[in-house]
C-alpha cells in the first residue's frame, strides 16, 4: 500500500482565502464566504436548501493555451470565476472533484479545480486528458460537481513492459500521483522518467470506478503489462529458427554428395561381352577347341 499525498495548495491557487466573490450588494472584492454565509441565512430563514449540484457546459483549452503549459502535469483544471461564485452559494464538499465529459462520446473522467482564473466560458484542462476524452482545441465540455469516495485500491497497466523493468516502478507512480486528486477506470496515465515516457491505464478502482487520492492509504498494484512474454516463452520466441535449416540443408548436400562417388560400385564383366556363369555356346572355340588345349611345352 502507498500513502498518496501532496502539499496543500498556496492561498494563490485556490484556497478558501483567495477565493473571492462580488455580492450583488457591497463593496467589490468583498471576502466570498461572507456572501456565502448570507446567502446560507437568507435561504435558512426562508426554509429553503442550497442547491448541491453544479453543471456547466465550457469550450476546453489546454494548458498551453492559457500560457500555462507547466500544469500539464496532474489533473487539476482552471475555471472562470463565475463558477466560483455559484459555487460559493452551494453546499459543496471539499476539496472540490469535478466530472468532465464528452458530450459527443460521453467519455468521462474526474479531476480537481486549481485555480477559478479562465476566461468566461472557457475552461483549460492538462492536455493528456483531452486526449483521454477525445477532444480538441475549443470543443465542448460538460463539468460537473461530484463527491467521490476515499480511494481503497488501484491497479494499472502499463503499456509496456519496460515500466516494471524500473528499479522501484512504485516510487516512481507515488510521485506521480502527488500531482492528482482522483483516478478514473479508463484514464491512460503518462510518467515522464528517465528522459523516457510510459503510459500506465488505470484498470481498477475501488471503489465505484472512480475514487479520490487526496490524504488516503490506497493499495497499489501492477496489471500484466501489454506485450509481457514470460522468460521461458519469450526465450522460446527468441531462438533462431535458421540455423535449423542451414544444418538440414548441410544434411542433404553431404547425402548428394555420398551419392555421387561409391568405390567399387561396378559389377564384373566378362570379356566377350557375356553374363557371368553363362555357358560357352559350341562351336565358338573355333579350331581351338576342335583341337583341345595345348600346352606351350607340347605335352598334354
């Protein structure tokens, strides 16, 4: 299991101190939680609930475009400041989650808010999160207010097996998920380490699919990586199939080769051209024979 935690945010991005709201009555740049808290008397008094559900529709950007490309890495968004100041009105928990998605695919993923600082009607998201959700530059999004629960398991994927190959892939995955709120089934998640990047997805959550990450103990766990052989399978993959053949090959030119010369493979043959064993026809003795055989010497 891994704690997973992170620093709180500066006042600067989005803390309760900084957020500021303008009532429709009073000064300007009067402290938000004031109007909240009147806001709160006025619909108490009129035996009335503060609404609990925030959905907005905004043109997403990326990080780049906002001149923020340092806040690519995490999950946290920028929001324009008008959704603060519905949200200061509602009975919200925090730290805010939100649920972005695609109303073309409805893909969907969470994040958390980091600053409230976009241009109306705009909102910037970390880039690789446009790509999990297949969007563009300027497409529409749908941001919704959510509660999620504390994260008790996740398991990931990596996408190569290099990742595992990491002297400790676990150091490595806690810081990066310092940088993030939640973590959503789906998501394909980039570390950047060693001048190398490896994409991990997010196969299980527990609970629900979806969780938060902010001050839990979570356990963690690797998936088997996409395109991991086994040792003996992958020896087994690796073993050179041509020398088989140039070995068969070397086999059958050495048996053309025996073929080709066999000592003493002829058979005999008599002078006159006749089987062995065959008998002498009559007559083909000529005188010789009508004579007998006659020794050198004379004698018989």
């Amino acid at each position: 299991s891994m704690r997973v935690s992170g620093p709180p945010p500066p006042a600067s991005h989005g803390t309760r101190a900084a957020w500021r709201e303008t009532p429709g009555s009073g000064a300007p740049g009067a402290p938000s939680w004031g109007g909240r808290a009147a806001a709160m008397a006025f619909l108490g008094a009129h035996g009335m609930r503060a609404p609990t559900t925030y959905e907005h529709s905004f043109h997403c950007f990326s990080m780049a475009v906002a001149g923020r490309p340092n806040l690519e890495d995490g999950d946290k968004i920028l929001l324009p400041p008008s959704s603060l100041e519905l949200l200061a009105r509602m009975q919200v928990e925090y730290p805010m989650l939100f649920e972005l998605v695609n109303p073309e695919t409805t893909g969907h993923t969470h994040c958390g808010v980091l600053e409230f600082s976009a241009e109306e009607g705009r909102c910037h998201i970390p880039f690789w999160m446009m790509e999990n959700l297949c969007l563009g530059e300027g497409a529409m999004i749908n941001v919704k207010n959510v509660s999620l629960p504390k994260a008790r398991f996740v398991k990931f994927r990596p996408q190569t097996p290099e990742f595992v190959e990491l002297s400790d892939p676990r150091a490595v995955l806690e810081r990066k998920l310092r940088t993030f709120s939640c973590v959503t089934v789906g998501d394909h998640i980039c570390i950047q380490y060693l001048e190398k990047k490896f994409v991990l997805e997010v196969t299980e959550v527990e609970p629900n699919g979806a969780a938060s990450i902010i001050e839990t103990d979570c356990e963690v766990d690797f998936d088997t990586p996409v395109g991991y052989q086994p040792p003996v399978a992958a020896a087994a993959a690796a073993a050179p199939a041509a020398p088989r053949e140039l070995q068969k090959a070397q086999v059958v030119e050495d048996e053309k080769d025996t073929a080709k010369f066999v000592p003493f493979g002829g058979g005999a043959r008599r002078v006159d051209g006749k089987a062995r064993g065959a008998a002498a026809e009559p007559g083909s003795g000529g005188a010789d024979e009508a004579k007998g055989a006659r020794r050198v010497d004379g004698k018989a």
